[in-house]
C-alpha cells in the first residue's frame, strides 16, 4: 500500500548524500508466521541529520504501516519529520499522521518553521480534520498544522497520495533554510529535547501492544527501546 511512498522517501534520502548504517542486529527485520506478518527497518546517515530511521511493516490485508522519523544535527532547531501511515485493509480504514513535529510550542517557533506545513494543512482539508488525540498530548510535540486523519479508501487512494510528495517537498525546503539560519537554540538544548521526544514517545507509543502481538515481548521491547527511541534508553 505505501510502497511508493516508501520508495520516493528513501530516494530523497539517497539524493541528499543518504548512506545506510546499521541496525542493531536481530532488529532489522522479523517475522511473525502467525501472524503473517514482517517488519523490516533502515537506519540512514544523512548530511545535516543526526539520525533518520524507517520502518514498514506488511501483515497484508490486515495491515500495513510506515513509520519514519528524522531527527535533524544538533545544529539546528528546526522540528523532527515524523510520518506514522497505517492501512487497515480488511476494515478499509487509514490512520495517516504527517507532521513536522516541534522541539518548541512557541509561538516564535511555529512562525520560523511553519509557513510550508500550514500551506499543506489549508491544501489538504481532508487530511486535517480535528481528529482527536488518544494516547499523545497534542501539545507535546506535535504542531498545530499535522495532517491527520482517520479515514478510508478514498483518502488512501486520492488525498494521501497527493499530498505526500510536497510534504517532504515542505520539510528538505524547511531543512535548507535552518541550514542558512542561524540557530537560537543551544546544542545542549537541541539534543535534549530531542531525547525527551524519545522517551515521551517510548512511554506513548500506541504500537507496542501491536509488535508485541506479532513478534512477541522481548523483540517488541528492545526494538521500541533500541531502535525506535533510542534515548529512551537511560530513562
Ligand atoms: C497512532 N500509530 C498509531 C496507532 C498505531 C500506530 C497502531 C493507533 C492507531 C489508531 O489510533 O487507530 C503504529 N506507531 C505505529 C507503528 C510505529 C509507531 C507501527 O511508532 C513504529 C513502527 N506516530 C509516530 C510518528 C508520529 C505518530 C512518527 O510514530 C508522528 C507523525 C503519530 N500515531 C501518531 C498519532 C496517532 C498514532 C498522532 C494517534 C494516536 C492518538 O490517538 O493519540
């Protein structure tokens, strides 16, 4: 289902320099017989990012999911990527979260890094409904302008795909800009809040009890902890 996006995300990725790194062993891959399904992950080094990582899983019809988050150099402020899309195929039910998600609620954050995001978020109605939040805060981490939406084959077949191309459009032009900018916060600051977002995400994440039904608890902890949210580690 999201094998295309799949493929244009990796190769923006490539054509900035992208190289792919190691995952740790036993997490790049796993396979669930009883439940008919594989995960399969990438960990990127990319110029000007101090981590990228992708997931997709396929249990086929009965579900498919990508999941990436980029988390930018320490020297820059600007918000993490982050794109969680799952396609419930029996039920015929998308859950899709694009969002440029913020290391600040602050007003003079969102006016620097927002213009191409809230852009989007007039573009695409059908993607920015007011879906509500059940296990995140929406104003932790998360911005004002995510395309969110909990919808069908139409949104799956028509909106999302429109959409996603000038999204990461909207996020390499944002990163491009940081790049020119001066960054008012702090290396210290950028990385802390950078870690909190993997340990506020290790704590919330709605997929846990997902990985742990296919691939089983003990595969299901060290990928959330390993791989997924690695500074959540410590905590
Ligand atoms: C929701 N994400 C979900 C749900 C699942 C996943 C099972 C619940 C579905 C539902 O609400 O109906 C799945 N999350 C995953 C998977 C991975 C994961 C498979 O991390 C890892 C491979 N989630 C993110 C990122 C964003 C995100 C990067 O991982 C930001 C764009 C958002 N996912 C997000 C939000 C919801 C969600 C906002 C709704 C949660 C809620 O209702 O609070």
């Amino acid at each position: 289902m999201f094998d295309p996006f799949l493929k244009e995300l990796h190769a923006g990725i490539e054509s900035r320099g992208g190289r792919l790194a190691t995952v740790p062993e036993g997490l790049e891959q796993k396979r669930s017989d009883k439940q008919n399904s594989e995960i399969r992950s990438w960990l990127w080094d990319v110029p000007g990012f101090r981590r990228w990582r992708v997931t997709r899983l396929d249990a086929g019809d009965s579900l498919q999911v990508l999941n990436s988050v980029a988390y930018p150099a320490e020297t820059f402020d600007h918000p993490l990527l982050g794109i969680d899309l799952l396609w419930f195929g029996a039920r015929q039910k998308l859950v899709a979260v694009l969002d440029f998600q913020p290391l600040s609620q602050d007003p003079s954050y969102f006016e620097r890094h927002y213009s191409g995001l809230k852009n989007l978020h007039a573009q695409f109605p059908d993607l920015s409904g007011e879906e509500t939040m059940r296990s995140f805060d929406p104003n932790q981490y998360f911005s004002p302008w995510l395309l969110f939406c909990r919808g069908g084959a139409d949104q799956a077949q028509s909106s999302l795909p429109k959409a996603f191309t000038p999204f990461l459009a909207a996020y390499w032009q944002l990163h491009d800009q940081a790049a020119q900018a001066k960054s008012p916060m702090t290396s210290e600051d950028v990385i802390n809040l950078q870690k909190a977002y993997d340990v506020y995400s290790a704590e919330r994440d709605p997929a846990h009890g997902l990985f742990t039904s296919h691939y089983g608890k003990e595969w299901s902890d060290r990928f959330l902890h390993e791989f997924l949210f690695p500074a959540s580690q410590s905590a």
